[in-house]
C-alpha cells in the first residue's frame, strides 16, 4: 500500500519501508511514515497490529530485518547513545522498579542520562504525584503508575516521544491528566509517536494519524480529512411532527443547502441536527474489515 | 558526536540501584544474614581436633598369654616387668587395646552385637540392648584380634600358628592391611627375628612432602571451612540470578536499554554487584572464622574470581528462568555441580579427573592448599590462572545469553 506524506517537512522521526518478523510471522509489513517536530502522530490499531514493535525498533529495542529508520536524523539501527539521550519512552507495561520510591525512580532514569539536578518534585507535580514522591511505588494504584511512567518519560526532557498505548485501562481522571501532559510535551516542541487503540483518544490528541493493522499501515492523515473522506457530506434533521418524528437529511453539496439548514433550525418541532461524518473506528473498520477493540 | 554519558557513570548508577534494590528485598536479606551467621555457628561448632585412635580388642589378655607361656617352660613371670610392657604397648599413639575373655566376644564386639566399657585394665562386654555399667567408660572396638592361648610359645619356637583378625566393615582397606601387618611384626618380635625390611627410625631422614601435619591433622573445621566460604558464593549468586529475572521478568531492562545504557552496562553492573555482594559475605565469613591470618592478600584474591565466575553462573540461571521457581530451579540445577569439589575437601584424597574440570574446583582447591597446607602466590598461580579462565568464559556465556533474552523481550 503507497501513499505519500506531503506534509511533513522537516522529520523527527522517519521510516522508510521497515519490516520486522518474529520467526515467520511478518509484525511489519514495509512501513513508511514521518513525524514532525511538536507534531502527535496517532498510530491506531488492533492488538498484534505491529504497533509495539513498530515501536521497539524505533527506539533501538529491535533492528529492522529490512528498510532504515531514523530518529533525530540518525539511524536507530546504530545503536547511538546520542540518540536514547533525546528520546523518551513510555511502555505499555509498567515497569517501574517497585521497591524504589517514585522519586528515586525518576532520579535514577535521570542518572542515565547524565543529569543530576533532576527536578523531581516538578516532575511528580505534572503528574499530579507530588505528595506521594517519597512512597514506594509498590503502594502505587495503577493510575500512579501509568503517571509516573509519563513522569519517567520526561526526565530528559526529549525531542522525540514514543507513548505505547499510556492511557490503557486508566480511570477518566488519570488519562486526562496523561494527555493533557502530551498535548503540553507536543506544545514544546517535542516528535509524539502515539499507539493507541482509543479511537476517541487518537481523534482528540492527534494532528494525523495512521492505521496499522496486520503489520502494515493502511493510511495516515488528519482525523478530519479521513472523516471528510470516508464519512458522508450531510446533515441528518430530526423534527417532531404531531405525535411521530420527522427525520430529514440535508445533503452539504447540494446548491439550497443553506436555505434548507435554515429551515431544520426555525422549525418548531426541532428535536437534533447531526452531521454524518464518520467516527475514526468506523473508518478503520471499513478500511481494514476490522475493529480497533480485536 | 561523544557518547552524552560516560560508560562508567552509567555502570556505577545502575549498581548503586542494584545493591539499593538487594537491600531493600526483605526475603533475600533475611536469607543472606541467616546464611552467614548459621555458616559461622557451624564453623565453631564443627570439631577442631581429630581422634585418629583404633581400638583393637585382643583375647586373651596380654598377661593371659604371657602367663601361659610362662607355664608351657616352667618359667617365673616378673609381674611388674609385664605390666610395664603391656603399659607401653597400649601407649602407642593412635592404638587403643581392649582386652577381652572371649573370641565370641570379640566376634560380637566388632560386629556391633556388643559394646565394651573399660575401666583401667577391666574389660566389662554388655550386649547390645542391656544397660551399660555406672562408671565406666565405651570403647567403640574396630577391630579384634584372637591369638591362639600358645602364641607366645609357638611363635619362639619357630613353630607355625594362626591369629584370627575381625574387622568392622567400615574400618579402611589400608588399616585392615596394617593390622595383619601389626600381628605379624609381633609374631616376629616374640620370635626374636628382624623384620627383613629396614625402617628409618623418627629421629632418622622421613622425606615429607607439603607441609608436614603429622599430629596435627586436617580438622572437620578446616575441610569445611572452603564448603562453607563456597556456599556463601552460592547463595549470593542464587540472590543476583533471582535481581536478574526480576529486572527481565518486570521488563525494566528494557526501560535501561532505551536510555544511554547499553546491554553491556546492564550487565557489568549486574556482574560487579554479584560479585561485591558474594566477596563481602565471604570475607565476613572468613574473617569470623578467622581464616584470614595466612595469606589474606591471596585468599581474598581467591575469593573475588570465585565470586566473578558464581556472578557468571547467576547472569546463565537468572536470564534461563521464566518465573522464580524457574529461577530457583536453573539456580540450583547450575550452582549444586560446582559444590562438587567443596565436598571433595571434606573427604580426604584426591578428587576423581571430573572433579577437577568443574569450574569451581580451582578456588576451592586453591583456598584449601593456601588456608590449610600453607601455599604461597607460586604455588597458587595454576589455580588462579584456570580460575580466571573460567571466569571469563563464564561471564562471556553468561553475557551472550542475558543479551539474546533481552533481546527477545
């Protein structure tokens, strides 16, 4: 499948035709994509799509068995500590170290990087963890933890992130503090590669993103444009009428649509007014023949 | 571009985590001190002398046969001269004589049918299972001998007789070898003959290789001493295999290995906090047992490559196991062959040609012939030499094999 970015001028993050198998199952499939600095790349998919590994070998967990990648303007495949200085990962997987307090976590990944005036307490305080610093993350929910990742992530303040699915299975509170700490890190400056299989998620934090199913990647856009593309250019009107419901569709290429939206509005019996554009999973589905949840 | 962060800062971060999180592991520091302060008990408590006497039963009585001697040629027995021989006899170093009324008696004493309680020259035999006699003290007999009642006589005149020797099963091929030879040497004695073999005499040239232990022999405490330091070494290694699952299982190396660290770091760290951690328990062990005033310089030199190579093993055993019994498992299935030569020591001999192949087996042979035998820097160097041999090889695997499974995480 071919498709070309035009929009991305200067990339954070490139990948051109990279193919991982583990033994003789193909994870991905001849990948290309790029993602700009201060941009959020949404990567939706199901689970076993490649997303994770996609991931891992961008950020020289895995090396390509095909293609390069770069991160930074360096191959990841070189195994450059210059680049795991600018990077910042956040598993899918909570692995903190348990018996260290939350603090001493932070500091610690700190230490790996060279710094040693970490400002830990503002670090837990984006996270909403400042009190709670100096307790073991063993006495952690796993909301904490999913925050203290997050705070992990940005120890080193990094020019380019890869967050693998960071707000699965959290409660409303704690991913929303998550993504409003991604909206803020994208702000800055910093190269987002989100996977997530959060269709809502992707829609709210994503200035494009790309659908990936069965190791290869089916299309990247903004989430307006597929819903443009893929969802219906109308508007669906309900009016009450006497005892039943009238149900109108207006189309938006049609010459009088404006004289029949102003209608629908001053009508008396006005129940809603929809428009018709899809929902990104129902893109995905039709693209894919299958759901984001599988 | 220069690496952002120095190897070396980068090792030394990850070890002081390493040893924060040992630390902070209550089971395994629970067991670590137990270990220690039991090993320590157990060095005292061993015995630090050796009883090397073989009781020898006889019947009849020395003053018996001589008595009967004396008769058979009508001869006076000069009591005080007799028993000032007899004295002598039983005075042999390393011989006790047991002098019992009957050769049933003696059958049944070595077979462990019967005990014998002495004291001075009486001689009581209770059978097994009857209450032994107040004041007296056991005689555990190993061997028995019954002279024929004309042995004194037979034997001065040349003529040929027959002595019966009994010997426990478990009493040694070479003693049983030794003690025909005793009757035999006797039969001379009384016959007035010269052994036809000239022995040197103590005070005469006795080539004596090593250090010369005679009375003062290898203690249960010194064959156990390189075993107790060794399972010290283990254990720590059971510890650092046990860190290195859970940092694979909790996939925080992968956390590591997406910032500057690099596998090779994860791995000297790992290897340097085993081996500190191990070197520690292990001078704390030998200090307490105060094996350290010979050669402390070499024995802990000893020490630390055993402690290298046991970090070796743990890196093999911590990255094979899936969970902790698996863990555990590939602990014990790894470290239990490399105790093999630690048990040789406790038995006298040498240790069969596999023995001496296992890893292990330099470093505890090194640490007996220095601690126990008095080994020098020389005479050690084969030992170290393999021992680092075996070490590198080793960690090489052990590296290879972590590398491969984080890899795959």
């Amino acid at each position: 499948m071919e498709w070309k970015d035009e929009n991305v001028t200067q990339a954070a993050i490139k990948v051109e035709g990279i193919s991982y198998a583990y033994g003789d199952v193909e994870a991905v499939k001849d990948l290309s994509f790029e993602v700009a600095p201060g941009e959020i790349l949404g990567f939706l998919g199901p689970n076993g799509a490649g997303k994770s590994t996609t991931i891992k070998i961008l950020t020289g967990q895995l090396t390509p068995k095909s293609g390069t990648a770069q991160v930074l303007g360096i191959d990841v495949s070189a195994d450059d500590p210059v680049v795991q200085a600018q990077i910042g990962v956040c598993f899918e997987e909570k692995n903190l170290y348990e018996s260290m307090s939350g603090k001493e976590n932070l500091r610690f990944f700190a230490s790996l990087f060279g710094i040693k005036d970490v400002d830990t307490e503002e670090l837990l305080r984006r996270v909403s963890l400042a009190d709670r610093g100096k307790d073991r993350v063993s006495s952690y929910s796993k909301g904490m933890r999913q925050r203290l990742m997050m705070a992990r992530t940005l120890v080193n303040s990094p020019k380019a992130m890869f967050l693998d699915e960071p707000t699965d299975g959290l409660d409303p509170v704690s991913s929303q503090a998550i993504r409003k700490l991604i909206k803020e890190e994208a702000d800055r400056g910093a190269a987002v590669l989100l996977t997530t299989h959060d269709m809502w998620e992707a829609d709210e934090l994503s200035d494009r993103v790309a659908f990936i199913n069965e190791g290869e990647l089916y299309t990247i856009d903004t989430p307006e444009n597929l819903k443009l593309r893929y969802g219906k250019r109308s508007v669906k009107v309900r009016v009450r009428e006497g005892d039943g419901v009238r149900e109108e569709t207006v189309s938006l290429d049609d010459a009088a649509v404006g004289e029949q939206l102003k209608a629908a509005v001053t009508a008396s019996g006005l129940m809603t007014i929809h428009t018709e554009e899809a929902s990104l999973e129902a893109i995905f589905i039709q693209m894919t023949g299958r759901g984001l949840e599988g | 571009m220069s690496r952002p962060v120095s190897h070396l800062s980068i090792v030394r971060s990850i070890l002081v985590k390493d040893l924060k999180e040992y630390g902070r592991d209550k089971l395994w520091a629970f067991l670590t001190v137990l270990v220690l302060v039991a090993f320590i008990v157990m060095y005292w408590v061993l015995p630090n002398s050796v009883d090397e006497t073989i009781t020898v039963a006889i019947s009849p009585s020395f003053e018996t046969m001589v008595e009967t001697a004396a008769d058979t040629a009508g001869a006076e027995v000069d009591s005080d001269r007799l028993d000032e021989l007899v004295a002598g006899l039983e005075q042999e170093q390393g011989l006790a004589i047991v002098s019992v009324e009957s050769a049933a008696n003696i059958e049944a004493l070595v077979a462990g049918d019967a005990t014998a309680y002495v004291d001075g020259s009486q001689t009581i035999v209770v059978p097994k299972g009857a209450r032994p006699p107040q004041g007296m003290q056991k005689a555990d007999v190993n061997i028995g001998i019954v002279f024929p009642d004309d042995f004194l006589a037979a034997t001065a005149s040349g003529e040929k007789t027959t002595v019966q020797v009994f010997v426990d099963a478990t009493v040694p091929e070479e003693i049983r070898v030794a003690m025909v030879g005793i009757v035999g040497e006797f039969a001379y004695a009384v016959a007035g003959d010269a052994l036809p073999v000239a022995v040197p005499g103590p005070e005469e040239v006795y080539v004596v290789l090593g250090q010369d232990r005679l009375g003062d022999q290898v203690t249960p405490r010194e064959s156990f001493r390189p075993l107790l330091a060794f399972m010290v070494l283990l254990m720590e290694g059971l510890v650092m295999s046990a860190l290195i699952a859970k940092e694979i299982q909790q996939r925080t190396v992968s956390a590591l290995l997406v910032t500057p660290a690099t596998t090779g770091d994860v791995l000297a760290a790992k290897g340097i906090a085993g081996a500190l951690s191990g070197l520690a328990q292990a001078v704390v062990l030998l200090a307490a047992t105060g094996s350290l005033s010979v050669e402390p310089a070499l024995v802990l030199t000893l020490m630390l490559l055993g402690a290298v190579m046991v970090s070796g093993v743990s890196m093999i055993a911590g990255s094979a196991g899936k969970d902790f019994i698996g863990t555990l498992f590939y602990g014990m299935l790894f470290m239990i062959p490399l105790l093999i030569p630690a048990f040789a020591t406790i038995f006298p001999g040498s240790a069969s040609a596999w023995v001496r192949v296992l890893p292990s087996y330099p470093m505890v042979q090194g640490l007996v012939n220095v601690a126990t035998y008095g080994d020098g820097w020389s005479d050690t160097l084969p030992s170290l030499g393999a021992l680092a041999a075996w070490c590198a090889g080793l960690f090489v695997v052990g590296w290879f094999i972590l590398k491969r499974k984080v890899e795959t995480l």
